[in-house]
C-alpha cells in the first residue's frame, strides 16, 4: 500500500477490502478499519509520533500483526492465509504500566485484504492452549454487533497492551461515522480463507438443504414430552457404529432429534418443541479435559440432541469409542453446521451452548471431535463451531437477537458474568439472603448459578420481558436503563401518594411481615417485607433504582452520604422524612387532624402521635415509644414543576389539590384514573379514610394559581374538577 497524506485517504483505500474481509469472518468493518487506523497511523508518516509506519505499510500489514502470537501461531495447524514472510522492526509497547520500545517481528503480506484475512483468522483460531485449543477470541468476540462491545471484548481477552486502545478505537469510530461500512448487504465476502479451516465453498453460495421429516415414523418411540422445559443446548453426537447411518430413534427413545448422514442428508426424527429424546443423559462416562464440565446442567429436557453417521477405517462391527480410526466427510460437517446454525437462530441459542456428548458426561462423542485429530476429512471441534458461525452471521439476524455480549445463562462463568452481577445487585435484583456482611462479593462471584438465574427471573419478570432465566440483550438493556434512573424523580407529594399506596399493595397482596430474603421493592412475588424493604420500595419507585438489598443497617447512611439526604432530629420531622428508630423504619405521612400523623409502613398505613410514649394503637405492628425515634433524614425531593415563580409566595401549610372525582368503591376510582390516563393525564388514587374515600387526583401544589391552570386542563379535556385545600 502507498503512504498516505491524509486520514481520508487512508480510510477510502482500505474500507473494501475491510469489509470483504468482514463478510466473511463475521466482524464489524467499522472496528477492522478503526483498528487499522490507529494501528498505521492512517498511512502518514510520523503520525503518532511514530516514523517506523512506512515499513508495515510498504508490505500491507494493515493491524501491526506480528509473526507470533500467544506463544504458537495459529498458521502452525494451518489456519492463516499469511504467506510466510516476515520483516523487524521497532514497535512502542506497555508493560507494567510502563512504555517502552523494542524491536519485534512483523508479518509481510501481498495486498492490504490478505493482511486483514489473517488478522481475522487470529482472532477465529489463535488459542493460549497451543494448537487447536479453545480459541482466545474466537465465538467470545465474533458476530457482536455494536462496536464499542466489539472492541472491549477484543481488548479486555488481552489484544494490545495499552491500556487506552478500545478508547481510542471507539474514538476512531465515531470521528469518521465508520459505522456506515458496516452494512455488508451485497458484498462480495474475500477468498482469502484458509483451506485447513474445512470451508471449501464460498460464504456466498452456502448449501441450502432440505430436512426430511420423519417425525409420524419416530412418534411411537418418543419417550417424554418437554413440557415448559426451556430449550438452551445443542449437544452433537456421533452415531458410533462404523460406516453406517441412521435417522430413526430407536430402543424407545435413543437417538438425536435430527439426524445427520454422512452423504449430508439431514433427518429431523423427533420435534425439539414437544419431544424428549434420551440422548444426553445418565451418570459420568468419562475422564478428561474439560470433560463434563456441564453436566447436570445440560440435560435430555433442555437440550437438542444431534446425530452424525460417522466412517471408520475398520471392517469390525464394533470399534472403540476412543478408537483414533473413526472419522466425518465433509458432506457430513457442512450440513451439520448449516443445521446447528439454524437451530441457534431458532431457539436463540448461542454458539458457546453448542456443546459436545462428551462435555456433557465425557463420553467420547463425538469422536472426531474430542480427539481432534484431523483423520481423514475431519476438521476439529474448534472448526466445527468457527464454521457454523460463519454461516449463522452470513445470514442477517433481526437486530433485536444481535446481541452485544454473548446470551448468559446457568453454567456459564467469566467477566461478563461477574459484570452481569454487579449490574443486578445495583439494581437491587438479587434473590439471595446474604444482603450484609459480605454478600456482594458471595453474590457477583462470576459464577452463573440458581441464585443469579432466579435474579435475572426476577429482573425480567419486573420489567415485563419474557421470563427464563436467560440474559440476553432485552434484559441487558433493562438492566441498563433501570439503572440510569439513580436520582430521585419525585417530590414531596408525589412521594408520599407513592408510599402510601404502596403500602395498601403490600397489603392487598398479601405480603406477611419479616426479614426478607429478596428484595420486595424490585420484586414483589416474594411476598415477604419488612420495614427497611418497604421503604426500599418506595424510593425504588421514586427513581433510586440503586437502592439494592439495603437493611436498616445501612440504609441511612446510604441515604445520607450518597444521595443528597440531611440528616433532622425528631423535633423537625415533617411529612415525606424516613423515620429511623432503634429497630425500625417507616416513612412520615401528613398529618391526619387531632395531634395524629400517619405512619406509612410495609404492609399498611398507621396513626401515631409524633410526642409522647406510646399509648393506645393497637393495630401497629411494634409497641415501640415514638419519643424512641433517633432521627429522620430529609430528601432532596425535585422541584414541583409546577411551581414556575419564586416570587409567587404560598402558604407553606397549604395545598391546592385539584381532584376528578371521590368515589366509595376503590375499583371505580381506579377506571376514572385508567380513563384519565388513557387520556394523557397522571392521576394518583388517595385513601382518605371516611365517606368517599377514594381521591382521584390529578395535582397537589403550593400555589393556588397553578392547581387552577391544571384544573382548567382538566375542563378543556371535558372532565369534571374540584380544587380543595389542606
């Protein structure tokens, strides 16, 4: 490639061949190119400071791609399209937080697409564990769809040692809109592919096949039905008899879902939506590495079970399963692969649930891909699954299931996870009793088990998704978007109707008192408060979406160093304070006539006197004095909108509240809000207690002048209004 003279020029030159390239690896052009970028200086010499440019750019290595990586080279089994030549040269590098320079190696390439091919091909194959080992990127990074994601994960597995490489690749990105390249439609994929990959056909004419359904043949042999069981594996199988093939289920229920011969026919047996097939059950049968790693995670009732008729170089009836002698044709992978790309999209599963037999129980299943030894026209696990994600992503997925992060669920572990967790536990959604003492680090260990799959059942089931258990990018972006909303979005009215109202729910649903083991104020179905719960809540409603497990313990000082809170002794109190006594919470409701206010508490709300011991309030839940209490902490509610003028003075004991409506029945006042806000009004419902109890209102404010404009409002729209004071 030519030096350049200006950062335009650059990106014009290697944008098409970047995105042909991308076509066919699965990777964001917008990324490749940014990379390259920042990588050569954009073609111009001294850029970055750097004078040694113009030696990788003479020889089109495009990404400062070194000779070796990781300690061995992927092109060591084959898997490059590098053409073997090499030239040094001195390169800036950090190491322990140090910058230093040193002289390294570098590949030389014929054209700027071969280099950026080969580029591809170590993040597909390269592997810390040598030679066809699980590749350091690979299924991790390929097929994420949102750039910055993309980066970040390439970074974080260890790609570049400084630490500001994906800022600055992100920054590339959007100085340029690079993103405009990454809209593949049409493109030519490169034919830089390298033949050991087991990919001889071009990405573009992939072989679409036919499945024979042979489902009413196979129904008398179906033994179990899945019932509501999810289905989240995909478990690969030979069929373990030499040179032979077959796709009907057998022994009442042995066998796989689809069937796979080894001329390429694909047999779908038994229906993966209604059929259990035993397929990948039973006790350990095995040793090995990484063997069984999920059992008893993946099992016959969450899994899809697929057969492979396999060959082997044996005119025995019966050969070994560990036998090094059995072996695929290439018919057989490819339409394996198409399959299981198929499925995935489906049933939305993701490449890192396409497991083996032989990770389930260490069975040696399928053979030619737990020994991995290539014979014949096998390929190994690793390029197994490089190929069906090749097809998956050669197919345009709705944007919707293009995930920015891999699909985690129960057996998964890693970073991602451990990230996942502390985004639950900000948010409050975690099912576990050990809130204190500890309990985050217990809970966001990285681990995805039945604690974090029941916490992700409750996100889900709180923000209206689809519950099951499985956190995909619907409820990574709720997550997110709940916990954006950290500030308190209320005010003091606004408040106080919530606390109130939330308190008659509690009741209403039945919640019983007691420490609760999960979080009720992000999670109600656990039918189980207490006092600090309650309050937690209210001011998760009120937009402190970060209120978590917090116990009596901590929650003041949450409130108070955190969140803008100050601190009031009782002689202050006033409506809307959180109340701390010795051994509880609650929050101060107004003032009920008579020397009495009103207690909002977890399951309902209770007259008090703010003086005095305690005397004759039977119905509270604690006998404790109210002279006990210790201190209040006071919000820093939002201004009410309403309130335009400072100058405007009030009197600060009054409130205009401007009502559509007072009814007895509670069902009646709750259609007059529903049809207010069908309408485009808010409206609140108040339990006053006596007569017609139920208080639609629509507004409460200081300033008389501002309940009459929001009562004229409410006649332009053609309801009926009363404006009261208290």
């Amino acid at each position: 490639m030519n030096i350049c003279t200006s950062e335009k020029e650059y990106i014009s030159q290697i944008s098409e061949p970047a995105r042909r390239v991308c076509a066919r690896y699965g990777y964001l052009p917008s990324v490749l190119i940014a990379q390259s970028c920042l990588e050569n200086g954009y073609g111009i010499p001294g850029y970055w400071d750097n004078p040694q440019i113009a030696a990788l750019m003479r020889y089109n290595n495009m990404v400062g791609i070194k000779t070796r990586l990781l300690n061995e080279s992927w092109t060591d089994i084959g898997l490059s399209v590098w053409p073997g030549k090499s030239l040094e040269k001195e390169t800036p590098e950090e190491y322990g937080g140090k910058s230093v320079t040193i002289t390294d190696s570098f590949r030389k390439y014929d054209s700027i697409e071969q280099s950026f091919a080969d580029f591809l091909c170590f993040l597909t194959w390269a592997s810390n564990e040598g030679p066809g080992g699980v590749p350091k990127y690979g299924p991790a990074v390929l097929g994420i769809k949102d750039p910055g994601a993309l980066i970040e994960a390439v970074h974080s597995r260890g790609y570049a040692t400084g630490k500001t490489y994906a800022r600055h690749v992100k920054s590339i990105i959007s100085k340029h809109n690079l993103t405009k390249y990454d809209d593949l439609n049409g493109v030519t994929p490169t034919a830089y592919y390298p033949v050991a990959a087991g990919k001889k056909k071009e990405a573009e004419t992939v072989t679409k096949y036919t499945i024979i359904d042979i489902t009413a043949q196979n129904r008398s042999q179906v033994p179990a039905s899945r019932g509501s069981h999810p289905i989240e594996w995909i478990v690969m199988h030979y069929l373990g008899v030499p040179n032979a093939d077959n796709p009907y289920l057998y022994d009442h229920g042995f066998g796989g879902h689809y069937n796979v011969t080894r001329a390429g026919k694909i047999y779908k047996a038994a229906n993966p939506r209604t059929a259990v097939i035993w397929h990948c059950g039973g006790g350990i049968q095995g040793e090995g590495p990484g063997a069984h790693k999920y059992y008893g995670i993946c099992d016959n009732w969450n899994s899809i079970g697929i057969e492979c008729g396999v060959n082997a170089d044996t005119t025995k009836k019966q050969l070994p399963g560990d036998s090094p002698l059995w072996w695929f044709t290439e018919e057989t992978q490819e339409a394996a692969a198409w399959l299981v790309a198929q499925l995935m999209r489906e049933y939305h599963i993701d490449i890192n649930h396409v497991i083996r037999h032989y990770d389930v129980t260490g069975k040696t299943c399928p053979n030619p891909y737990v020994l991995n030894n290539k014979r014949k026209t096998s390929w190994t696990w690793t390029e197994f699954k490089t190929r069906v994600l090749s097809i998956y992503n050669g197919t345009a997925a709705p944007a919707e299931e293009a995930a920015a992060d891999r699909m985690l669920r129960r057996g998964d572990s890693g970073e991602d996870v451990r990230e996942m967790q502390e985004d639950l536990w900000t948010a409050g959604y975690c099912s576990c009793s050990y809130y204190q003492d500890g309990g985050k680090a217990r809970f966001c260990d990285g681990a995805f088990g039945a604690v974090t799959e029941t916490s992700v059942r409750m996100l889900q089931e709180a923000t209206g998704l689809d519950v099951d258990g499985i956190y995909g990018p619907k409820s990574k972006r709720a997550l997110a978007n709940l916990i954006a909303g950290r500030e308190l979005k209320t005010t003091a009215a606004e408040f106080l109707a919530m606390a109130k109202e939330i308190a008659g729910e509690n009741r209403a649903a039945g919640f019983s008192y007691g420490d609760a083991p999960a979080a009720p104020a992000v999670y109600p179905a656990a039918k189980l408060t207490s006092c600090d719960r309650y309050v937690g809540q209210v001011l998760y409603a009120a937009g402190l979406h970060d209120v978590g497990n917090r116990s009596v313990h901590d929650l003041s000082d949450w409130l108070l160093t955190e969140k803008g809170g100050k601190k009031v002794t009782a002689a202050e109190l006033q409506p809307g304070d959180v109340i701390f006594q010795s051994h509880h919470t609650y929050i101060l409701g107004n003032p009920a006539g008579g020397g009495l206010w009103e207690r909002y508490d977890s399951g309902s709300v209770y007259r008090i006197r703010l003086t005095g011991p305690y005397k004759s309030y039977k119905s509270q839940p604690f006998k404790e004095p109210l002279g006990e209490v210790l201190f209040g902490v006071r919000l820093p509610f939002k201004a009410d909108k309403s309130d335009k003028s400072d100058s405007e003075k009030s009197d600060s004991a009054k409130l205009y509240r401007v009502q559509a409506g007072a009814f007895s029945v509670k069902a009646n006042a709750e259609r007059m809000r529903d049809k207010l806000a069908a309408a485009g009004i808010k409206a609140i419902i108040r339990d006053v207690g006596t007569g017609d109890r139920y208080i639609v209102q629509v507004g409460a404010y200081k300033v008389r002048k501002n309940a009459v404009v929001k009562a004229a409002e409410l006649s332009a729209a053609g309801y009926d209004f009363k404006i009261t004071e208290d």
